[in-house]
C-alpha cells in the first residue's frame, strides 16, 4: 500500500465519522474547510512527538502512541478552557514500518480518543524518515470571544489547585527505562517480542526484570498477593506515561462557567509549569507540600526504588493535569470532580513577582523549576 492509498482509506474512516458539520472539507484535499461562527474565538495548539526524545518505539504500542499523539494536544486545549473540534496530524514513518501494521494501529488509537471527545480529523500528512518516527499533532478548538483562560491573568491572593494527580507519569518513565512494558491486554495490541521473537511482558522487581513471567512466590519475598498488587501499580504507572487522560471536561467548565483566573496544564512539570504561569502573570506562588496530590501508585511503589515520591509530583513531567489559579470569591462554585476526577488545592498566588516558594510544617524554601527541558543550559 502506498501513500495515497492510505489516505484515501483514512479519508473514508474519516467520513464515517460526522463530528462537526462546520467541517466543509477535510481529508483528501489541499487544505481544509472549516466554516466560522460570529462570536467565537479559535484556540489552535501544535505538538511534535520525536523517537527516542518524546517515546521509545520499543516500549510504547502504537495503538498507545496515537492516543498520546492526541491527548498531548487536547491537553492545550482544556489549558485554554476550549473545546476540541478539529485536529490535523502529520506522521514520518521509516519504510520497514511503513509496511508493518504500525500505521493502522496509531490510527485506531488515535481516532478511538478523538471520537471519545467528537473531534473531527480534518487532515495532515505522511511521509518517510530514514531511521526514526516523528509525529505533529495540531489542535483546533473554541471559545466565546474573549473567554480563553490564559496563563498571563493569575492575581495575587487567587488560589491554586491542580487536577487529579501527580507524579505517576515520571514514576512510568523510570519504569521503562529500568525495563517495565505495558501488558498485552492495556496496550490493546499484539504482545510486544524480546529480540528471538518471544512474547514478553516483563515486569520490574526492586530493580530487576523478569521477564515473560507473571508475578510469583519466592522464596523470603513478598506474598502472592502483594506482588499482584506490586505489578498492578507499574502497569498502572505504565499507563500514566503511555497513555494520558486529558481533562477536557475540566477544562470546558472552567471555561465556560469563568472559574479560572489563569490556567496552563502540566507537562512539563508542577515546578516548570507554575514557573510559566507566575512569570507570564508576573506574580509568585507559595505552595503547600502537604496538599500536593501525589499519585498513590508513585508512593506506593518509590520506596522500594529510591526514589522520591513528592520530586517527582514536583518535577516529573507529562502528567497533563491542569494547574489553574481561582479568586477566593469562586472557590465555592468550583466542582468537586468532573469526569470522576476531583481536584486538590495547594497554594496561594503571591505578589512576589518570580519568588515561588514551597512549604511543609515549618520549613520554607524557594521552589526552582526543575521540569524537562528540551534544550537545557549547562551554564
């Protein structure tokens, strides 16, 4: 199958699925067409997946991967308190995964999210890599004129919450990079193979893979029992990093309803993000290290593996939950969880311009934004 051909094939899945009636044209052209509304603002987000940067091809299903292409952007999008309409997306493949089943699944991934939240694929491209695959995800959604939430509009006495919780993506990155995969069954796809072509499914024990096998009883270890509920958690956390769950619905009622003064979501870190967020304000922030949401999988499992559970709510990235700041007028009328997902607040907008600061009990320190970053200074 050639390109061509499969677009002519992604248009029809495409046409099959009538989410948005303004999209006058969509796969199989130019360009699209997406017709306007008066009074309406369109919020447009871009992000680009790169191998071996953003994913490693060997750990993460392409079925799982489609989803992340998309749930990446949709997270920009609730940030702005908007609603997702039309995406575009753009796939560089290398040959001898062009002509695996890799392209199918990303796309079932993909189109599975998007029609979860009635977004309509209005195009993109494809086209070959020599070595690595490389992804562009764009986003297209809206609000009424002048009701985006910005990151530039948090005020000095605002409080600041965050949704759900935190950590659980970063704990999953370390997982695979000890050696944990996804299990057949959450991946939605074959059994990833070791290099003889074997089924594998390996798990991570103190440090340690085994591989192929289900957790077991030996000798002076854990219970049965236990390390069930050992292996649960890492699939768990696997999950967390491989395939994120966007607050949309968050983010559509602190929009709509005016609930968040400034808004951005959490991708590259609670201590990055909120470094953003007071800077673009020009305001500072005094954090509670008690009320910080840490996801009880990451406490469940860090012990163990030496590593700190509240570093990683603080530093560890692409947990996308949305970090917003509310007037204490509005606190009230916020919901206790939308989507089954509640919220945690856990600090104060100060008028410290850039001071951010965190506390527990009696010990205060300045909070420096460790979060990823794609080109850090050595300096």
């Amino acid at each position: 199958m050639n390109e061509f051909d499969f677009i002519r094939r992604l248009r029809d899945q495409t046409q099959s699925r009538k989410h948005s009636a303004r999209l006058v044209t969509g796969v199989g052209d130019d360009a699209s067409v997406i017709s306007q509304l008066a009074g309406r603002a369109v919020v447009v987000t871009t992000d680009l997946l790169a191998e071996g940067i953003d994913f490693y091809r060997d750990a993460t299903p392409p079925r799982l991967l489609g989803h992340k292409a998309l749930a990446v952007s949709l997270s920009d999008i609730a940030a702005m308190g908007a609603r997702p309409l039309w995406s575009l997306v753009s796939i560089g493949l290398p040959s001898e995964i062009w002509d695996q089943n890799f392209k199918d699944e990303f796309f079932e991934g993909y189109l599975t999210l998007a029609d979860e939240y009635g977004v309509a694929l209005a195009g993109g491209d494809v086209s070959r890599t020599v070595e690595q695959i490389v992804i562009d995800s764009i986003l297209l959604g809206e609000v009424s004129s002048g009701a985006a939430v910005l990151r530039s509009t948090a005020q000095p006495g605002d409080q600041i919450y965050v949704t759900g919780t935190l950590g659980g993506s970063a704990a999953g990155l370390k997982l695979i990079e000890m050696g944990a995969r996804i299990r057949r069954q959450e991946a939605g796809g074959r059994l990833q193979e070791d290099a003889e072509g074997r089924g594998v499914s390996p798990t991570v024990r103190e440090g340690s893979i085994a591989r192929g096998v289900s957790p077991t009883v030996r000798e002076g270890s854990a219970t049965r029992d236990d390390e069930n509920s050992e292996d649960d958690s890492i699939q768990a956390l696997l999950l967390r990093h491989l395939r994120p769950s966007p607050r949309v619905g968050w983010g559509i009622v602190l929009g709509e309803e005016r609930l968040a003064g400034a808004m951005i979501d959490i991708s590259d870190g609670l201590s990055s993000d909120l470094a953003h967020l007071c800077r673009e304000s020009n305001v500072g922030a005094l954090i509670q290290s008690a009320e910080i949401p840490i996801d009880k999988d990451v406490a469940k499992l860090c012990g163990r593996r030496a590593l700190d559970p509240l570093a990683l709510a603080l530093h560890g990235g692409e947990d996308f939950e949305l970090l917003f700041t509310v007037h204490p007028d509005n606190a009230a009328r916020l919901p206790k969880r939308v989507d089954g997902v509640a919220i945690s607040c856990i600090g104060e907008i100060t008028n410290q311009p850039g001071v951010i600061r965190i506390a527990e009990k009696n010990r205060v320190w300045d909070l420096e934004p460790q979060g990823f970053e794609h080109f850090k200074s050595e300096v």
